[in-house]
C-alpha cells in the first residue's frame, strides 16, 4: 500500500505541474505590435530574396515573428481569443487529468512487476556478495540484449551464467541466438547441445544428438562433443560404443585434464573392467594402475571400494571439499549404491551450509545423477 500511495502522490505533483502553467493567463499585448510584426514578415521575406539571409535562418525567424503575431492579435480580440483559449485550456487539462495517469499505470504494468512480492531491505542487504554480482551482471546484459537483440557475443557471454543460474530454457535460448549470430563453431554447436540436453535432465536427445554431430563435422577433437556422443550411446544401451568413445578420449587425453577422472568414471559404468579413477587423488599413480590391471574383477572392485572409504572419511575431517563430495557421490553411483550417496549429498550439504555457491553444486551434480525424490 506504501508503494501505491506514493505513485498517487507522484501522479497529482505532475498533474499540478502540469495545470498550474494552464491557470495563468498572458498579459495583454498592444494593438500596434500586429503591425510591427507584420513588417518584419515582410522584411525577412526581402532579406531572404536579396540573399542576406539564410533560408533556414529566415525560416527560423519566419517562425518566431509569426508567434509573436499571434499572440498580439490574441491581445487585440481579447474576447474571441479568451474564449479559444479557455478552451484549450480546459482541454489540455482534461488530458492531464485522464490520460497522465493511464499512461502512468500503462506504462508501470508494461515495464514492472507490481505482483512481485516487496523484498525487505534486510534480506537484500543479507543474499551473497556472489549471488548479488550475478544477478547485477545478468540484469546489465539482459538490459542491453532487449535494446540489442542482434548482439551475438551478448548472448554468447550470458548463457554460461544462465547454466550457473539453472535457468536452463534461457540458456538454450542464448546458445541459438549466439549460434544464428555469430554463425557456426564446434564449440557453439556443443554448447548448444550441452544446453538441450540439462534442460531434458541429462539425456541426450535427438536435437542435442544432432548438434554434438554438427560439432564433430567441424572439429574431429571436440572432447564436449565426443563424451556426450558417448553418454548417448550409454543411454541408447550401446555400452561397447560408449566404452570406444571414452576410452579414445582417455588416451588423447593432454596431460593434467581436468575432466580425465570425470570420463574415467563415466567409463567405468560402461566397462567395469577398465582401470578405476582415483577418488581421493586428481589421479591413479604407476603403481596403482599396474595393480588394478593384474587383479580380477573382484579385487578391483574392492580397490575402489576402499577407496572410496578413504575419500568419505577424509571428508568427515575436511567438509568444505566440494570436488572431494562430487567425486563420492558418482563413485556411489559407479558402484550401485544410490541411497549411500543420497546420504553423501546430505552430509555435504550440512558440511557446506555456509557457502552457498558449493550447496548449488552439489544441488546440480544431485539433479544430474538422477538422486532427487
């Protein structure tokens, strides 16, 4: 109700600004300044023909000498000119009255959002720094996109942060407009593809298929495009072509990849044989390769299960890992564990309650790994 009473405040100071101007009249002019004027009409119209002046400068003069006219032949009628100013004075004022605060509401119903619920100054002054600097970043670029919807590196720089933001349609939306602007890459066909397949929940559908297709016709090396080409293949019950997919990407893999353990996982679903990531290190040494290549099914299985062990209790001791939580929880999945690491997010959770930006992590790896409910 505050809000309203101050805009109908605002409404009658712009209508009184508006009407006071309207209620004061012209002081009276003599009947002798007809005539002057009427002379320097004709005097301008001889300087423009002699070339004395300019044609827009006596046009310009043309014009102020003619307003000068007429309000002293205004001042010579002064009952007609009374009574038609009355007029236009009532008129005006009738379009102030009515149509000011119609095109005010108009205008406020077409801009804002009065069935936004008021933020208390408490709970804005309280959000994260972070989360404030995101928002006050995506509004900026939003702003400008809508006054310049052809920008393609616009839309190209907002979409990753739609991803971060879970606005995942929107981010689907930034991705073709970059792709139709700024023509097509492999990385912006990936892209895209990457963005249809979050809004789907992580299954790669035949759109998204279609661009991380369009991606490896333009580059053979795409890794984005290579592991969802492979987690397609998972999806559609194709383990061995997932399995080639991904082991071909290992092997290519350029030393200290930060997605290497992550497709190793990923590998590991698909072929249980193959050599296990390490979970509690960025990566297996010598020796635990040429261990884990000599052992049967059964004791690599257990290797990761006592390595997994490891992880969880070292991050009992160091909560705030985040990447040390993400790497348990698909460890969990690898092996066939859902509800140990339904369990793991919540700890991580409770671990990580003051840093919002890791809970949203863990929320996102939750949904993707289709732990929620």
């Amino acid at each position: 109700m505050t809000l309203w009473f101050i805009l109908a405040l605002m409404t009658m100071a712009a209508i009184f600004a508006v009407l006071w101007p309207l209620s004061r009249r012209a002081p009276a002019r003599a009947g002798s300044d007809v005539e002057v004027y009427r002379d320097q009409l004709q005097e301008i119209e001889r300087d423009r023909a002699t070339g004395r002046i300019g044609v827009d400068e006596a046009e310009a003069a043309r014009v102020e000498v003619s307003r000068r006219l007429i309000a002293a032949a205004d001042a010579v009628a002064p009952e007609a000119s009374a009574v038609g100013a009355a007029r236009r004075r009532r008129a005006v004022a009738l379009m102030a009255l009515i149509l000011l605060p119609l095109g005010a509401g108009a205008l406020y119903l077409a801009l804002g959002s009065p069935m936004l619920p008021s933020q208390p100054h408490v709970a804005r002054r309280d959000a994260p720094p972070e989360q404030r600097s995101i928002d006050e970043l995506v509004a900026r670029v939003e702003a400008h996109l809508e006054q310049n919807p052809n920008d393609g590196r616009g839309w190209e720089v907002v979409a990753p942060v739609y991803l971060r933001l879970n606005r995942l349609d929107d981010a689907v939306r930034a991705r073709r407009n970059a792709l139709r602007l700024l023509g097509a890459s492999a990385e912006r066909e990936a892209d895209l593809g990457e963005a249809l397949t979050f809004v789907a929940n992580g299954m790669v559908t035949a759109e998204a298929k279609e661009s991380f297709d369009r991606a490896l016709k333009l580059d053979r090396e795409a890794f984005k495009a290579r592991y969802f080409l492979g987690l397609a293949a998972e999806q559609d019950g194709r383990q061995q072509d997932a399995a080639k997919i991904w082991r071909a990407l290992i092997e290519g893999a350029p030393p200290g990849a930060q997605w290497l353990g992550f497709v190793r996982e990923s590998l590991m679903r698909v072929d249980p044989s193959a050599t296990p990531p390490s979970v509690a290190s960025p990566g297996p040494s010598a020796a635990d390769v040429a261990a884990a290549n000599e052992m049967s099914p059964e004791q690599r299985n257990e290797m990761v299960r006592g390595m997994v062990a490891r992880l969880a209790d070292r991050l009992k001791q160091e909560g705030t890992d985040v990447d040390g939580w993400a790497r348990l929880l698909r460890a969990y999945m690898v092996l066939g564990e859902p509800d140990k690491a339904r369990a793991a997010a919540g700890d991580a959770r409770r671990a990580l309650a003051g840093e919002p930006e890791k809970v949203r992590q863990i929320d996102e790896l939750v949904k993707g790994l289709g732990l929620e409910g």
